[in-house]
C-alpha cells in the first residue's frame, strides 16, 4: 500500500499523533477519567447481573423489630445467645457474626454468650481495624470459634460507592482474610492458598493480587439475598428449616442501630452484612472480574493509535473516514467485550485515544493533503508557463531560419547576401539544436539513461567561455562582472554541462540585478573541494524562497514582478548537473541586497594554483 505523503511529512504526523495519544492518557489516568470509568463499570455490572439463584447464604437481620421486641440494643448480648441458639436449631453451614464483641459487659451474659458459641459449628467472629490496631473479640469468645474474619466491608472511593472488598487487612503484625472469605473457607472445607496474584480456596482461583491488600470486585446480584428477620425465627420455628446446609450472616440492619451503610453501584444503600454476604455469593459463584492491567491498557490504547495513524496514511477519501469510524465503534465496544469476558476494561484510556487521535490523524490528512493539491497545482500551472516560454524561445530561431530560407529560395540575391543569410541559418539552427540538445541530454541524465563525461578539463575554460557568452546581455544592463579564479585547477566530468550551469548562474545573476550594479566570479579551494561562487548585488530572496528555487518550474513572485522572462527550470537542472558530478549547490541571499550561489565540487589536479583576475 502507498503512503499518502512523503516521509518529510512523515515526522510530524507521528508527532501530531503522539502528542494526541499522550493527552489521550493523561485523561484516561486523570480523576474525570477514573469518573468515567466508574460510570461505565456501574452501568455494565447492573447489565451483566444475575438474579440471586440458588444463594448459599442468608442474612439474619438484628432489624428494628427486633430491637423493639428484645429491648434496644443495649440488651443484644443475651438476644444473640437465644438467636444462636435458634439458628442452631437450623442447622447452618456456617455462621458469619458481623458484630465485633471487643468489650466486656455483664460477666454472666458474657459467659451464657460464650457458651452459645461455643455449640455454634463453624462461628466467624468479627475484627475491625481502627486506624493502624485491630478491634477484636475478647478472649473469652474468641477461644470457642472457627475463624476471626475482618468487616471493613466499606469501601473509600471517589465517589463512595462500595464496588470491591479488600480479602487481606493487616495491622499491628496482626492479619485477617474477610468474614465473607473466612466463611467461605468453612463453608467450602478448605484451606487458603495464598500467591502473588490470586487465592485459592478449593477449587476456586480468586483473582486478588497481594498489592492493594487483595481488592476483590463484588458481583451484586440483581435483587437482594434472602433474608429473615432475628424475631421472626425466635417466635416462627417454621423459618429455622431455611437455615439448614446455609451460611448465615447475623448482624444488625436496623436503620438507627447499623452505622456502616454502603452504596452499591445500583444506588441501593444496603447495611455492611449484606455487603458481606454479596461477596460471599461472589466468591461461592467463582465467577470473578478481573481488572485490566496498566500494561494491557498501555497496549490497547498504542494499538489504537497505530491504526488511526495508518488508516489515515494510507487511505483517503471516505474509505479513511469509514475505517476511521469503525476504529472509534471498536474502542468504544472493547471495554464492553472485555466486561462480558468479567474483565474491566476502563473506558475512558481508549475511548479518549481512538476521538483524539483520529481526530488529530484526520485533520492532519486534510490539511496536508490539501496544500500537496494546491502544490500540485501550483506546478501544473508553472510547467504549462515555461512550455509556453520555450515553445516562444525556439519559435524565433525558427522563424529566423524560415524566412531567410524562404528569400534564398525566392529571390535572386547576391552572393555576398546569400553566404550572410546561410551563416544566420546555421547559427540559428545550431543554437535551436544546442537548446534541445541541453533539455535532453539534462533529462536523460536525471533518468540515469546519460552516462557523464569523464573528462578532465580547467575550470579557467568553462568561467571564460561562460563570461563571454554572457559579456554582451550584462553590458547592456550595465553591469560589470568581476572574475578571480584559481589558474590551474581541474574539474572532472562534462565540459558542456558544468559550462550549462555556471553560464545559468551567471545569466540569473545579471538578470535579476538591476542596472549599474556588479556581478563577482570567484573561485578557490577549501579543502577538497573547489568552490566557484557567482555573486550578484540583486532582488535576493527570503529564506522560505530559497527553500523553493531548487524545485522544477519555481520562480519567486519578485522575479515573476520584475518582469524578467523565465521558466523556473534553469537551477533545478543546475542543482542535478553538481550533483552528478559529486558535489553540492550552497546558496546565501538577502532581499533587495544580493545572492550568492556557489558551485562546490570534488576538484583534480593543481598544479601551479595562483589566483588571476580579469574584468570585462
Ligand atoms: P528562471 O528561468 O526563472 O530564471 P531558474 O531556475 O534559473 O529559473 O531560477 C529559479 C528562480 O530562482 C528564479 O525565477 C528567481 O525567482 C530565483 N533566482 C535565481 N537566481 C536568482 C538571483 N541571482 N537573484 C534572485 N533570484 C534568483
């Protein structure tokens, strides 16, 4: 497939696209990025729920009826015995308790409390961490459980919505897994088996990586798990039957008791021993998301780039847009793709990426291919001005030949008048014939179809001739040229090019010059090279013209203003002639002050050098 544009374009477009990528980046890494990630993560968790099937667990729920009925809060000690006790009589897998027993209170109650857990099979108990220790059971309680499992359940993000759990917690040397993952251990009978990058219980593998204390990303179900009130199963034994083979999570719900409340990514505010039970249902489902790492972010988002950056390299037109809008629908399916494979993708890295650099590939597209259209015009319009200003130059040659061959054939002339007018026919034709020759022989060599001449000539014969030539259009003008060269040196290669380019210099010094000013030849030797330098006291030109005056068919406005007839061809067949001959073209000019173009070239022999000036 083609480029559209020349490497020199190459360089920006790369930058124009990266400097699109990097700021792609910075908002995707940026708080309105992790925003928007959010967002689209709350609204794809509500489009992947599953309804609560089957749950493994059931909540006993301390609520406001039960407080009312039992005495207040205060008195919950001796309610969670006889709630114990009931439970039991269910016959539950296990039993989560979601209350952190880290005081002693009446030490009769405590014991009878005690005692319940002590015939409670498989009882987790609750360890909060407050600041940098662990609030934990007493003693008492604690002798008499299966596990200690810690409940911040909370989570602290931006926007405060509980979207993962932390497994691990660590604090005071001291470490707990989660009460839903220690219930889930002694539900499922099997140890935890820790490395870097996950957890394994059984045969369940829970992507949690050791860095960030082990997040795990919760799956809500779509409705709430099942849930009976604590004094309901204390006056309703019927109810105790639905405990049987379940995990239990017993603690309070009451809206002015329950001080923990956390909003899930639906918007329901729910108590944290729900929260620990829907993720105790995400780690029974095995059914876990698994973040996208940095690295794989850092990749999608580069591969987003690099397709913008080639669609709008190599196509145009409406192809360019479509491929341009299927890569923007891709970016904005894949984090969607990713979900449905429980992976989260964030949204906002590539969604930025895929608008910004398309955006930026595009304008560049159009601006760039805009200015090579005009630029192409540009040079039609050019190349059709110097075909008709040679088409001008060879016709009065012609006409030349054509009316004395016309008189010589038609009129009876004298000899003298005759021979005059057989001279002006082959001077004019040889002229006629030295232009095409120049034209050819310039083309055929910028072909590669012209081999060069090799041959070794002085570089005084070629200045000479060219000055003679020009001697007689530079004293019209009034213009005196000034000649110091270096005797003695030689030059390889083809005498009538090098004479072609430097006559063309000197004829572009003398026309773009105005009257009564000076024209200076100089040549010397710098190193291995000779320079033959042609400087005039001219128009000049600005940098950006001199950038141009190389190209085909180029001619500045001044020169087009000056009036001065021309192609715009002469320097780019000067520029190829030094080039094949292995040197270079270096040129200096300061408007309305002058230019110097200075031919510099591998140079021979030099005997004899000494420096030599003429004026004509
Ligand atoms: P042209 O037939 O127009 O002279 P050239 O290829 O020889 O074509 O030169 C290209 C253009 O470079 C000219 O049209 C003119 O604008 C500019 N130029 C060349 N030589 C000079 C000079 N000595 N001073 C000012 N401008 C120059």
């Amino acid at each position: 497939m083609r480029r559209l544009w020349e490497d020199r374009h190459l360089g920006s477009y790369a930058a124009v696209t990266g400097a699109a990528l990097a700021l792609a980046l910075l908002i995707g890494w940026s708080a309105l990025g992790n925003e928007i990630d959010n967002y689209a993560y709350d609204l794809l968790l509500h489009h992947y729920a599953v309804p609560p099937h089957d749950p493994g667990s059931i909540i006993v729920a301390i609520d406001d009826a039960t407080l009312n009925v039992n005495g207040g809060v205060h008195n919950y000690r001796p309610l969670l015995a006889r709630g114990l006790d009931a439970i039991n009589a269910g016959h539950p897998a296990v039993v989560a308790l979601d209350m952190v027993l880290a005081d002693a209170s009446d030490p009769v109650e405590d014991r009878q409390l005690a005692a319940s857990f002590a015939r409670t099979h498989n009882l987790v108990l609750s360890a909060e961490r407050v600041a940098d220790e662990w609030e934990e059971p007493l003693p008492l309680f604690a002798s008499n459980v299966a596990a200690i499992g810690h409940v911040h359940a909370i989570e602290e993000s931006s926007d405060g919505m509980t979207r993962s759990l932390t497994l691990e917690q660590t604090a005071a040397h001291r470490r707990h897994w989660a009460l839903a993952l220690e219930a889930f251990r002694l539900f499922a009978g099997a140890r935890i088996i820790e490395s870097p990058d996950e957890l394994r219980v059984g045969r369940v593998i829970i992507p949690a990586r050791v860095r960030d204390q082990r997040p795990m990303r919760i799956r809500y179900t779509a409705g709430s798990l099942p849930s009976v009130s604590l004094t309901t199963l204390l006056h309703d034994s019927s109810f105790v039957a639905q405990l049987r083979g379940k995990t239990v999570f017993l603690g309070v719900t009451s809206q002015s008791a329950a001080h923990d409340r956390a909003v899930t990514p639906y918007g329901d505010r729910i108590t944290g021993v729900e929260v620990h039970a829907q993720a105790f249902e995400t780690l029974r489902g095995g059914h876990f998301l698994r973040d996208a790492s940095n690295l794989e972010i850092l990749a999608s988002c580069l591969l987003i780039a690099g397709l913008a950056l080639s669609v709008f390299a190599y196509t145009s037109g409406w192809h360019a847009y479509a491929l341009g809008a299927l890569l923007l629908a891709s970016a904005h399916i894949m984090p969607i793709v990713a979900f449905a494979h429980d992976v989260v993708f964030p949204y906002s890295a590539p969604f930025a990426t895929a608008w910004l650099c398309v955006s930026a590939a595009a304008s560049f597209q159009h601006f760039v291919v805009r200015r090579m259209l005009r630029k192409t015009e540009d040079d039609k319009e050019r190349y059709q001005r110097a075909i008709r200003f040679v088409t001008h130059e060879m016709k009065t040659p012609l006409t030349a030949i054509q009316g004395s061959s016309e008189l010589i054939g038609r009129y009876n002339l004298s000899e003298d008048k005759r021979k005059q007018m057989a001279t002006m026919i082959h001077s004019e034709s040889k002229r006629l014939a030295g232009m095409i020759q120049t034209f050819l022989n310039v083309e055929r060599l910028s072909e590669g179809e012209m081999r060069l001449k090799h041959d070794v000539f002085p570089v005084s014969e070629v200045v000479e001739s060219s000055l003679q030539r020009i001697g007689p259009i530079a004293e019209r003008k009034d213009i005196s040229i000034h000649c110091s060269e270096v005797a003695g040196v030689s030059l390889r290669g083809d005498r009538e090019l090098m004479e072609y380019a430097v006559y063309n210099l000197l004829t572009n010094a003398v026309k773009y010059s105005p009257a009564g000013t000076d024209v200076k030849v100089t040549a010397f030797i710098r190193g291995d090279w000779l320079h033959v330098a042609v400087s005039d006291q001219g128009m000049g030109m600005d940098d950006k013209e001199l950038r141009s005056i190389f190209r085909k068919f180029y001619r500045t406005k001044r020169a087009e203003a000056s009036g001065e007839s021309g192609t715009g061809i002469g320097l780019s067949i000067v520029e190829q002639i030094v080039t094949h001959h292995g040197g270079r073209m270096e040129v200096t000019s300061i408007v309305g002050k002058g230019s110097c173009f200075t031919v510099v070239v591998p140079y021979v022999a030099s005997a004899n050098t000494g420096t030599q000036t003429s004026k004509i």
